[in-house]
C-alpha cells in the first residue's frame, strides 16, 4: 500500500471512529434532547461564520501579503474541518429523529435535513462572496466586480 493510500486509510478509519462515537452519545437521547443538541449545533455554526467571516476581513487588508495568505488558508482549513464536523453531528441527529419513527420526529428531521441543504448552500455563496470581494479589491476600477459581489449578497439574503 503506498503512502497515500494508507494515510486516506487511516483518516477513513478515524472518521468511522467519530461517527461512532456520535451515534453512541446520541443513542440515549430523546426528541427534546436531540433538537436542543442541533440548536447548540447550528450557534457553534454561526460563530464559525463569524470568524471565517472575520479571518476574511483581515487577509483583505493584509495587503496580500504571504504571512496572513498562510494564515488565511490555515484559518480556511480549521473552519472547513469545524462546519464539517458540525455538518455530520446534525446528520446524526437527523438520522436519530428517523429512527423515532414518530409524525412529530420525522417531521423534525425533514426540517433539519432541509436547514442542512440551505447551511450547504450559504457555505458555497460566502466563498464565492469573499472571492468577489477580493476581485472588488484588487481592481476597484473594474465596477462589474462590485456588481458581481452585491449580486452574490443579494442571493445569501434571500
């Protein structure tokens, strides 16, 4: 097995050992719980927007510069890793309510299953948003790349 197959290996077999141990923190849970555990969930995800949102702010006025890009990019790193891990914390969840098999539970889970939908779609505006941005700053000259960005923003509010 060559080096890059076995490290995907091992980071394969350890996902597999947190999606376990999730499953086994939520198996004794019930429907009030599960659905307080996905609303602190989803605040841990707002405050990872926040700082993505803030790294962002800061590398714009960095001057491009390569110490806060290397910054910038470890800061993307650990957000993405953090909204994944959130991502598969409410996937649990969902799958939890499911298996309630009650009207109310699955209800729920339809519900979370669509604010996940909508969290991945917001995920992929703000980068393309904070791509535009740095266009927008690089070339301020250049006004559709400001039409561009107030495009974008007006499709994250909706």
């Amino acid at each position: 097995m060559t080096y890059k197959r076995a490290y995907k290996f091992l980071l394969a077999v350890a996902g597999l050992h947190v999606q376990r141990q999730i499953k086994r923190s939520l198996e004794n849970c019930d429907a009030y719980t599960l659905v307080k555990k996905f609303q602190q969930l989803e605040e841990e995800r707002v405050y990872t927007y926040h700082l993505f949102n803030e790294g962002h702010k800061l590398y714009l006025t960095s001057g491009y510069t390569h110490e806060p890009f290397v910054r910038f990019r470890q800061l993307v790193h650990e957000v993405t890793q953090e909204f994944k891990r959130i991502s598969e914390e409410i996937s649990s969840i969902e799958k939890r309510l499911r298996e309630e098999s009650g009207e109310a539970e699955i209800s729920v889970a339809n519900l979370i299953a669509a604010v996940q939908e909508d969290e991945k779609n917001k995920l992929e505006l703000t980068a393309s948003i904070q791509l535009a941005k740095q266009g927008y700053v690089s070339h301020p000259d250049e006004p559709e790349r400001q039409v561009d960005m107030i495009t974008l923003r007006k499709r994250l509010i909706k």
